[in-house]
C-alpha cells in the first residue's frame, strides 16, 4: 500500500466506525503499542474533521500482558502514558497495525480491562493477513492479505519509521 491507500483506507475506516457506534458519542479510540498508535490518532482526526466533536484518543501499553514475554528479550520497556480517558460504559474501538496470531489483541483486552469496564470493545486493524491461533476477529478491516508462513506485512508509518508504506516481504 501506498501512502496515498493508508490515507484513503484510514478514511472509509473512520466511517466505519461513525456508522457502527452511531456517531461518536460515548466513543474512544485506543491504539495498541506500537504502530496502532498513530493509526489511532490518525482515525480520531479524522473523525474529528468529520464530525466537528473531538474523540479520546488514547495508548495501550500491552507488555505485561503477553503471554510470549520471556521471548521478548531481558527487560522490557514499559512506557508510562497510559490510556489518558475514562473507559467506563464507553464504546471502545482497539487500534492496531497487523493481525496475525491474535495474541496481541488476547494481551490488549487483559490490559484494557484492568483500566475499567467499557460497554463494548470492538478491534480496528489496517491489515488482516490470517493464520490465527486463538479465535479473535477485528470488527474493522483496512485490508485482508493472504500470506504464507514464511511472509512478513511491515507497516511504516511517518511518525515511527519516517515511511509510509505496507510491505509484504520474505522472511
């Protein structure tokens, strides 16, 4: 995907989520750790230009909560900016890059919910390139890539990788 397809995909998901929650109102944006971040910010601006009332905007850091963290490396980062809006009784809609295994959306709910009780959490992602290993499933779907065990998507983004492109690449 080009920069100009993010762009365009970001914005049909934008709509998306307006119409499934029926506008915007008790809405909340919150993108997973790493890429889902500015994915989210980027959906809760456009939201906002569209809607001309402001959504929270806020980061999960899910570190913690996965369930492969001794394969993580020694010690790992935890960030301190947290969620930054109150969740109860919210329509909560989960922001990430890529999904995969599920595992990180499994680690996200456990992490979310210790934050409160939203009234309803519903996952956006701007790929979907199957192979699940749990039964997870995103409400919002940029784009379904079928790959093959030995492919990889790479997602970057300006504000992390100073690109704007997802790849499908060989391990």
């Amino acid at each position: 995907m080009s920069a100009s397809e993010i762009e365009r995909t970001l914005v049909r998901l934008a709509y998306e989520i307006m119409e499934k929650n029926s506008g915007v109102d008790a809405l909340g944006l919150v993108g997973i750790r790493r890429r889902g971040v500015p994915i989210a910010e980027r959906l809760g601006k456009i939201i906002t230009r569209i809607e001309n009332a402001k959504v929270p905007v806020g980061t999960l850091d899910i570190t913690f909560y996965r369930d492969d963290l001794s394969t993580l490396g020694p010690k790992p980062v935890v960030h301190d900016k947290e969620i930054g809006f109150d969740i109860e009784d919210k329509n909560i809609v989960l922001v990430d890059d890529v999904l995969f295994t599920g595992r990180t959306t499994r680690a996200a709910l456990d992490a979310l919910f210790s934050h409160g009780r939203p009234r309803r959490v519903q996952l956006c992602v701007l790929i979907d390139r199957g192979h699940r290993e749990i039964p997870v499933e995103a409400t919002f779907v940029g784009r379904n890539v079928q790959t093959t065990s030995n492919e990889v998507i790479e997602v970057k983004l300006t504000e992390i990788d100073e690109a704007e492109k997802v790849l499908l690449m060989e391990k």
